[in-house]
C-alpha cells in the first residue's frame, strides 16, 4: 500500500506511522526525520534547511522532493510505503503525482489526522520538555500551526477531489486512534 499521514503539527504522525509500519512491513519515510538528520550530521543539505526549520517553517519545496525522490527510487519501496509528512504543499503534492504516474501508480490513501489546536498545543509543549526539538517552542509552534493553515491544508481538498481522504480523529489514547487508522485501511484494502 501506498499511504499518506496528513495533519498539522504534533497531530501524532510521527507516532502512528511508526505503529503502522511495523504491522504493514512497509518503510516509513518521515521528511521531518529526514531533515533533522540532515541537520544533526551538518550536510550541505542540513546547513541549508536548519535556519527555516527551527524558525517554524518549511523547508523549500525542491529539497524536500528531491529527498523523497531519492529514497522513493531505493528497492524496498517497491511495494509500497508510508510518507509522514510529506506531501506538505501543493507543489510537493503535484510532483509526487507526476512521479507516480511515470511508473502507473497512485496513492491508495490519505490518512488525515485531526485534533483540536488545544491539544495539539499541549502535545507539542509537552514533547518540548522530552525531546530536544529547535521546533518546539512556544513562538515556532504558533508559527507552524499558521504554516499548515497556509501551506498544507489546501490538501485536504486536493486529495478529498481524488477520493482518497479519509479522516481519522486523533484525540484518545495512541492505541485508541491507532485501531482507528487499521478500521480504515481494512476498508481501503477490501
Ligand atoms: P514532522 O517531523 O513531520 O513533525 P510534526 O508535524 O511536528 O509532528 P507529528 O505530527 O509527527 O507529531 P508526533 O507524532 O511527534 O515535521 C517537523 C518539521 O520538519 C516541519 O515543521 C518542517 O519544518 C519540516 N518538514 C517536514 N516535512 C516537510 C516537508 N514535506 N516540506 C517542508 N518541510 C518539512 O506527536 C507529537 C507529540 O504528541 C509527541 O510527544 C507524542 O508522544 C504525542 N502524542 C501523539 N499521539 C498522542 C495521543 N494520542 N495522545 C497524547 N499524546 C500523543
């Protein structure tokens, strides 16, 4: 299968994905992962992206594809995968689909997880005081919870017109939504 998480900031992307990946067996490519990676070992690519990254927005659009058509093109995405956010922009969006088409191939769906902005504040400051983010901060989460109204959102419309939206609450325990998203996908997969 091919799937897309889609949702703002601190929805719970990163966590889910790494629950479905390991009941699916497909990779799990995360372009926040990716990015801080780059980042964390200071490549050319880390260097260029870090100063937008931590003040809350995106990195631009060429890098991020370019990324993603990399890792895309290795073997063990042959079968499918899952995109953690990715795509985040409607340019990203319509260069995936002009790479998919290349080899008659489609997204099978689009996860969209949603969660109040409270709670998503709350999740975000709380992993704050867990993780070493640049990204989480007070300032920078406001700043990228706009970004995903400006930037990102438009896509729910995008993939609603290809009939592969499906929307997931986000809010109940990680397991709770979790048994949400496979009620989904078994439907997708009959
Ligand atoms: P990402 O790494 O994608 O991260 P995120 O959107 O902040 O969080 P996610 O939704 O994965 O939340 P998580 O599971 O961690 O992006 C970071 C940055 O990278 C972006 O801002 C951007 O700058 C850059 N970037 C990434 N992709 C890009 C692209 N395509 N183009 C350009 N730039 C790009 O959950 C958050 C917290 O909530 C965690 O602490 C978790 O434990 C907790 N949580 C999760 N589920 C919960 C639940 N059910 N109940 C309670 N808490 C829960």
């Amino acid at each position: 299968m091919r799937i897309i998480f889609l949702g703002p900031p601190g929805v719970g992307k990163g966590t889910q994905s790494h629950k479905l990946v390991d009941s699916l067996y497909i990779p799990h490519i995360s372009t926040g992962e990716m990015l801080r990676e780059a980042i964390r070992q200071k490549t050319d690519l880390g260097l260029k992206v870090a100063a937008q990254m931590e003040g809350g927005r995106l990195a631009a659009d060429e890098i991020v594809v370019q990324l993603v058509r990399q890792r895309l093109a290795q073997p063990d995405c042959r079968n499918g995968y899952l995109l953690d956010g990715f795509p985040r922009t409607l340019p990203q969006a319509a260069s995936l689909d002009l790479a998919l088409a290349v080899d008659d191939e489609a997204i099978d769906a689009v996860l969209n997880l949603t969660v109040d902005e409270d709670e998503l504040f709350r999740r975000l400051m709380d992993r704050a005081k867990k993780e070493d983010r640049g990204d989480d901060n007070d300032e920078t989460i406001r700043k990228r919870m706009e970004v995903y109204d400006d930037m990102t959102s438009p896509l729910i419309k995008y993939y609603h017109d290809q009939q592969v939206l499906h929307r997931i609450d986000g809010l109940g325990t990680v397991d709770e939504v979790f048994e949400r998203i496979l009620a989904v996908l078994k439907k997708v997969q009959q």
